[in-house]
C-alpha cells in the first residue's frame, strides 16, 4: 500500500514538473495579450464545447472535447475536462480561481495538481457568452471555444483572423470531430 502510494506520487509529481517544463519552451509569451473586461464569471459557467485548439500531448487524440465550469460557494471553480480517446470516455479534473481579486477580467488560475496553477485567460468573449478563444501564459497554447458543439464557418473565419493577428499558429489548430458547420474553410487563412 504504502510503495502505491510513493508511485502515484512520484508520477504525479513526474507530470506536473513535465507540464512546468514546457511551458518554459514556449513561443512568446501573451502578456500583450489583455484578458476580457467586465467579466462576469456566473455568466461563464456552465458547459463549452471545444471548436478547435492547438496540440498538446495533454489533448492528443481526445475527439468531442468539452469542459464544465461551476463556481462553488467558497468562489473557485471546479473544472471539468472531458473527451473520448481511443474510444473510451475520459476526464480532467482541476480547480481554478480568478487572477484578479475583484474577478471582473477574464483571467483565472487553473491547477491540475495542487499547488501548481497555469494561467487560463480568455482574450475574446462575444456579449452573449457562447463563443470565446483562450490561451495560456504563451502563444502555444489556444482554444476556440463555444456553448454549442457547432459554430458557423463566419464564426470560426473571425476566430482565425483573431488567432492570427495575436500570432498564434493557426495552420496547426486542429478541430476535434469537426465542430464547425461544413468546414471546407481554408484553415491557413
């Protein structure tokens, strides 16, 4: 019982130092890159569906990517990633909180494993929150997200001309389960 134990800890320790070691590869940082304002977090929770996003080993081969945000009673979030791989459903649990102690940007701290956060910020949120694109600390890392498993290809063109302009490598997006109304877009836009 106790050499499990000493196992589990030591992979989990193994992933996050693994996890703080890309994030040191990265391709620029997105501190020119300012959170949304006027942030209202009870509006951004409840379910996304993931539209499109950059590779990463955490991700590879998960199709019908979604996460669920709850904002519990002590004000952090409880984070739910969820997805198929090969066929068999899996999750990601974490537990974020807002960046900004009045919580009104769109900036949170997110840890898979306690005590280690990344940064989790949304540079563009639509008035309606249903459609956002996310990032992290570097432009390696991006999310098109939606509150619906399908956005319009106008909807995804505007994403990709966003991504783009911030520098983010558009052309290595990749579209789990193709969530976007007939995409026959040009990528590489």
């Amino acid at each position: 019982m106790k050499k499990l134990f000493h196992k589990k800890i030591a992979i989990i320790s193994g992933t996050a130092l693994l996890l703080l070691a890309s994030g040191c590869e990265n391709l620029g940082p997105t501190t020119a890159m300012p959170p949304v304002k006027d942030f209202n977090i009870k509006r951004y929770m409840g379910r996304w569906y993931e539209i499109a996003r950059l590779p990463h080993n955490f991700e590879s081969g998960v199709i019908d990517a979604q996460v669920d945000y709850t904002l519990l009673s002590d004000g952090t979030i409880e984070v739910v990633n969820s997805g198929i791989q090969n066929g068999v459903i899996t999750s990601a649990h974490a537990v974020a909180r807002p960046a900004d102690i009045n919580g009104n940007t769109g900036e949170l701290e997110v840890s898979f494993f306690y005590p280690f956060y990344s940064t989790y910020k949304i540079i563009y949120l639509n008035g309606d929150y249903t459609l956002a694109i996310v990032t992290g600390d570097s432009i390696d890392y991006a999310w098109i997200l939606a509150r619906k498993p399908v956005i319009s290809r106008s909807e995804l063109a505007m994403c990709l001309e966003m991504l783009k302009k911030w520098g983010f490598a558009v052309k290595l997006l990749q579209y789990p389960s193709g969530m976007v109304e007939s995409l026959t877009l040009d990528k590489a836009r």
